[in-house]
C-alpha cells in the first residue's frame, strides 16, 4: 500500500528521523479559529501541500509556499476537494518553512538485480532521479548501513564539517533502514533530505510504500484505500468480504473499478494480464478487472459475478483464463450460472476457460444458455484467449 | 541444479500433511517422481499416499542422505523458517509455491542460499516438468498429457501461462525439454537468465520460449546474458502487459512483479532491448508456434 506523505512523516516520526512541525487539513477552513493554523506552526513562511499518491506535485502546482499568515487557509481551501489527474484531494499538509542549503537523496527498497534491499544514495537531491549521481549500496537483513562510499562530502560542507555531516547522514539512514525492516516496507523515501541553515537534517519528504503481504504481522491503522489510493467503490469493498470468512481458493482480491462497460473476471494472474491485454488491443473497455484462483467454492463466484454484473450499461461479460492446474470447472463456473441465472443478462457474455472437468463445465454453461436464451459463447484452451476476446469485440459490435 | 533434475531425483515434501502439500504429492507421483520423504513435526511414523513422514528435514535426510531436493509447501509466515532448516539439513534446492511472503522474508532467503550455495525456485512458482520424466511442484496437475518430449525450453514468469503455452506447442506437435516457473514475486530466487544459462548448456534444448511480464529487472539481466555470449540459442520472447500501462498509475495486478519500475522496465523498452540482441517477439500468443517453427538453431 502506499502511503500518504503525512502518514509517512507520522512513520518517520516514530522512527526519530527529522520531520518539520505540520497539521494535516481534512476539511474547507472556515472559521477564524479554524484558519489560525499559523498559531500552531510558529514561523514566518509555510508550505502548503495537497496529499496525493502520485508524483511531481511541485510541477503540477499542487505544492504551494506562503509568506502571509493570511495566505494559509486561502491556499489550504484552493486545494481541498480538488480533483487532479483522477485523484481527489482529502487532505492537506501545512508545515513550517525552512531555509535549506543542501538537498540530498536517500532511498532504501529491494532490488531485482542484488535481489535484496538496496540503499539508493545521491549528493544531489531534490531532482529528477534521472539527473542524479546515484550509488547502490547493497544491504543486508538485521545488519546496520554500510559505509556511505562517497569522498565528496567536502563539496557539500567544505572540509572541517565533512566528517561530522558524513556521521549524521549515516545516522537518518540507519534509522529509516531499521524503520524499513521493522515494518515490513517495500519502499523508504526521502526526496529530499535537507540540510538546513543551521547544519541539521530534515525530511522534507516521505513516499512509502508497505508490503501488502506481510500484513499478517502487522497491524496498520491507516484509513483503506484502492489501488488508485481513491476511497474504495462498493464494488471493492464488497469483492474484499468474499474471502473474509472461508479460506478457500482466492476470490476477488483483486478488484478495481474502471470506466469502461465491459465485465471482466479472470481466474489466474499470468493469462487474465494477456486477456486484458487483448482487451484494450481490440478496442473494448473493461468495467472493473477482478480475479479469481485456487479452488473456490460455488458460492465465492457466484458471489464476485453478482458484483460484476452489478454495473449500470454493461455491454458484454468475459470470464477468461488458462487451463488451471487444479480448479475444479464444474464447481467454478456453477457459481457463474447461478449469478446469471438471477441478473439474466440481454448481452453477449465470452466464457474461455480450461482444467478438470471443462467439458462437464461446458455442458453445463450451454445448456442453461439454451435454457435461459442467453448469448453466451463457451470455449475451452483449443481456441487461444486472443481468440475467445476476438468472439467477444465480435458479438458486441 | 537444474542440470541434475532427472527420473531418479529424490524429494521431499516439507508439509506433507496440510492438503497442498498431498496434493503436491500426488501430482508428482503422477509422473513416477521418487517422493522419497515427507516432513512435519509431530507427524513422525505417518504415511501420507505412500510416503514416510518425520519431524525434521535433518531425520528425513538421515534415512534418504541423496535426497537434495525438497517442495516447501507451508503457510507464508512460516516458509522463511522451513528454508532455513531445509539449508541446515543440506538441501540445495527448494521449490516454494506460496504466494503472499513477505519480500523481506524472500530476501533474507535468498542471501542464506547464497552463502550455502543453494538455489531456490520461486516464490509463488507452480514448479518445474521434464516431459515424461519429471516434475518438481505441481505445473500441469495430473494432466501429463499437456507436455511432451522435446527440445523447447520454456520460461515463464507465470504459472498459468506456463500449462497454457506448453499444452498449445504440444497440440502443435511441438515438444519440450523442459518448462519452469520461476515465479511471479517481485525478488525469485531463480531468474530467467540463469534458466536461460542452464538452457545453453543443456544438450535436449535447442531453443527457448520465455514469457516475461511488465515491471522487474529480470528481462534486462537476459539481454545482458545475451549480449556477453552467455546464451546463443534462438530465443522466442512473449511478454504481457499492455493493459497495465493504459492505466492510469502504479497498479499491482496477478503478481507483485508487474510493478512498472522506471522507464527500462516498459514493456516497449523491453521489447526493444530484447530484439537489439536478435530475440524475436511474439506480439500474441498466437504467434508463438510460428514463430519458434522459423527460428533455427544456428
């Protein structure tokens, strides 16, 4: 999951890695009281910052510094409850401004290539990572950062304070290390970190992201967000209760709303990425992308095609995958006959599928068709997934 | 290892008890593996489908010292804890199947094999056939028939894709030497190029099938094998992934290693790269077949 900068920075702070004194805004400031944000955040100049998950705010206009206690709120109210690049904006930070003179980069997340984490590190912070001198130092679990590897510390500092600075770098970096193993992190970083007039270092950013599979061990509190980082749609929050109370097979997990008007359920990871790809190759536009593997019963995907057909103006249906190694057709795709036993669709509706007793499976899905006067074309792993979205771009056309 | 995956290789199954871990078994024995032991503590003196049951991996290779391969089929919280006492008793290769570990776990994994000069294959890999031969996982169920002797080689970042394509050659008279799963975690403990390495190396392949995904590293370590001589055998490459990019931000979807890292890991890019050093593309699955029909070993 990834977080917002406050939650990052409330996550840093907890770590006694430097953040600046901030209030988070939820809401419009309109009372006077409520505008007197300054009065919490001493100083003469702040910086306001909406909260969204996707990058280069500063270039989108969507970081702003105030010089005027007045300005505050005015800025705060301009950016709240905005929407920017599909993303609403709930919340913003405001937070003291300091004068900086140095920005550096620090950034700790694993690697394909060590395949382990990595601590990524440039002198020349606050840019594009593209345009930076960037060293990979190689971590390991349990042991604290290595040396630093870096002689031009002077060109930051000069040569007296060289060594004193090189030791409280090394120091933020040992605490964000152990913050990113103590809670289980898929990405820590700070973009920049800044040395301040008066020599100290501060975060002036936090992107975090955590490893969704090791929630079992840890317990967040942060408010739950879709992959968009967008409040879930009740087609989300529904498809997370399917696998809530019976541990078998996994069934809706995965669930995101998008704005197209063609349903899609996928069972297995590798060949719903192809179908969907077909999908947007052939010009159709999915209405949600959901999955489901392992070996459900009925009910589960009855359950998930209930929440996909849920959708207003679909034009067509697609339940797409390989052939399973062992999910049990017959008992799978039951759940899908039943929900359109209910719904009883008027449009055309694509089944390609294989694994243990497809043709039993098959039989079944065509005889309820017949029986109900449903569109609905069945297809095993003879014909290719390409060719069974093919069927589908046809039929709805 | 791979090199030393044959009909006589012995495994064992580390959670023999739970149902994955019987099905394991099953599948395997389907194809005449020798199971030789399973583990789980408290369960020594059992039998499950034929096969002994001990408590510790350390017991179970005392009785089968030639057994050097075992499938962790365990709950993800406790598979960073089997791995270690599978590389405390001497095992050098370990299938994982769960998904969902923790990537800290995986990590801290991967560096004890390193140190103990083993290998790893996945996480969240369905496994590893040798047509007719032998199966290390589960790939392909009991439906043996999918795969058939030949000299493709097939690697896949995806377990689905894996049966997919090979039952397609096979119906397509092609066969194969043999299909592994690396797996679809963001870190694997097998990469494609080290499969590939093996591949060229291996005297049954004279050509190879790779189905990569968006996002990861791992195709760049391929062309970069590639590019030193590292492997020279035709290559067919198949990645997925254009829906992933129409979307509008960083969205995990099928596994966690279809997270888009910066522009080299695109899948433009990768096809690009990949084709620089002659691998050629399939834009389809279609044109899969076709494709390894043209290419010719050199």
């Amino acid at each position: 999951m990834k977080l917002f900068e406050h939650e990052g920075k409330d996550l840093f702070e907890d770590f006694e890695i430097p953040v600046l004194k901030r209030v988070v805004v939820d809401k419009a400031l309109a009372s006077q009281k409520e505008k007197d944000l300054s009065q919490s955040i001493p100083g003469s100049k702040w910086v306001v910052k909406a909260q969204t998950l996707s990058g280069k705010r500063g270039k989108r206009g969507l970081i702003k510094i105030v010089g005027k206690e007045s300005l505050v709120s005015e800025e705060v109210n301009k950016l709240i409850g905005r929407d920017v690049d599909g993303e609403h904006i709930s919340k913003v930070l405001v937070e003291e401004a300091v004068d900086i003179t140095h920005e550096l980069f620090v950034s700790i997340t694993y690697s394909t290539k060590t395949r382990g984490p990595i601590l990524l590190f440039s002198l020349q912070g606050g840019m594009e990572i593209e345009d930076m001198v960037v060293s990979e130092i190689p971590l390991r679990i349990g042991m604290d950062v290595p040396d630093l590897a870096t002689d031009d510390w002077h060109l930051v500092t000069g040569e007296q304070n060289k060594e004193k600075l090189e030791a409280k770098v090394w120091n933020v970096i040992q605490k964000l290390w152990r913050l990113f193993q103590d809670k289980d992190l898929f990405l820590a970083e700070i973009n920049p970190l800044a040395i301040t007039r008066t020599g100290d270092l501060v975060a002036l950013d936090a992107k975090v992201v955590t490893d969704d599979a090791a929630n079992f061990r840890q317990k967040w509190e942060f408010p739950v967000r879709n992959m968009f980082g967008t409040e879930k749609t009740w087609a989300e929050v529904e498809s997370e209760k399917i696998d809530a109370e019976d541990h078998r097979g996994a069934v809706g997990r995965v669930y995101l709303d998008l704005p197209g008007d063609i349903g899609v359920i996928a069972a297995g990871g590798g060949a719903s990425l192809v179908a969907m790809d077909a999908l947007v190759t052939y010009g159709l536009k999915p209405a949600n992308y959901t999955e489901f593997s392992g070996n459900p019963p009925n009910y589960k995907v009855k359950r998930l095609t209930e929440i996909v057909l849920a959708k207003e103006n679909l034009k067509g249906v697609i339940l797409i995958g390989g052939k399973a190694n062992f999910t049990d057709q017959v008992e799978t795709l039951s759940g899908f006959v039943e929900a359109l036993k209910e719904i009883n669709p008027q449009y055309p509706i694509v089944v390609r599928r294989d694994g243990p007793r497809m043709e039993e499976a098959k039989a079944m899905l065509e005889k309820a068709a017949k029986e109900n006067g449903w569109d609905l074309v069945v297809f095993d792993s003879t014909t290719s997934i390409i060719d069974a979205v093919r069927k589908l771009v046809e039929l709805v056309k | 290892m791979l090199d030393r995956l044959n009909k006589n290789t012995q495994v064992i199954v580390q959670g023999i008890t739970g149902k994955e871990g019987q099905r394991v078994t099953e599948f395997m024995q389907s194809m005449n593996v020798k199971v030789v032991a399973g583990v789980r503590p408290g369960k020594a003196g059992e039998e499950v489908l034929g096969v002994p049951v001990f408590d510790t991996v350390k017991a179970a290779r005392a009785e089968f010292p030639e057994a050097l391969v075992s499938c962790v089929y365990v709950p993800p919280q406790f598979v960073l804890g089997a791995v270690k006492e599978a590389l405390n008793a001497g095992i050098k290769l370990m299938h994982i199947i769960g998904e969902g570990i923790p990537v800290k776990d995986t990590a801290e994994m991967l560096a004890a094999c390193n140190e103990q000069g083993a290998k790893i294959i996945g996480p969240a890999s369905l496994g590893i056939v040798i047509p007719e031969e032998f199966k290390l996982g589960q790939l392909m169920g009991t439906e043996n028939t999918s795969v058939m002797p030949g000299s493709v080689g097939i690697i896949s970042r995806s377990g689905g894709m894996s049966s997919e394509l090979a039952n397609i050659l096979t119906q397509a008279g092609i066969g194969q030497s043999m299909v592994v799963h690396v797996g679809g975690d963001f870190l694997i403990g097998t990469t494609p190029a080290e499969v590939l390495e093996f591949f060229e190396t291996d005297a049954k392949t004279e050509k190879v099938l790779m189905v990569g995904e968006v996002g990861g590293g791992y195709e760049r370590e391929v062309v970069e094998l590639i590019k030193t001589g590292g492997f020279t055998k035709p290559l067919v490459v198949f990645l997925a992934g254009a829906f992933v990019e129409s979307l509008p931000q960083q969205v995990p979807l099928g596994h966690a290693g279809a997270i888009i890292q910066g522009e080299a890991d695109t899948r433009q890019a990768k096809i690009k790269s990949l084709e620089e050093v002659g691998a050629k593309i399939a834009e389809k699955p279609d044109e899969i077949v076709d494709l390894l029909s043209v290419v010719s070993s050199q």
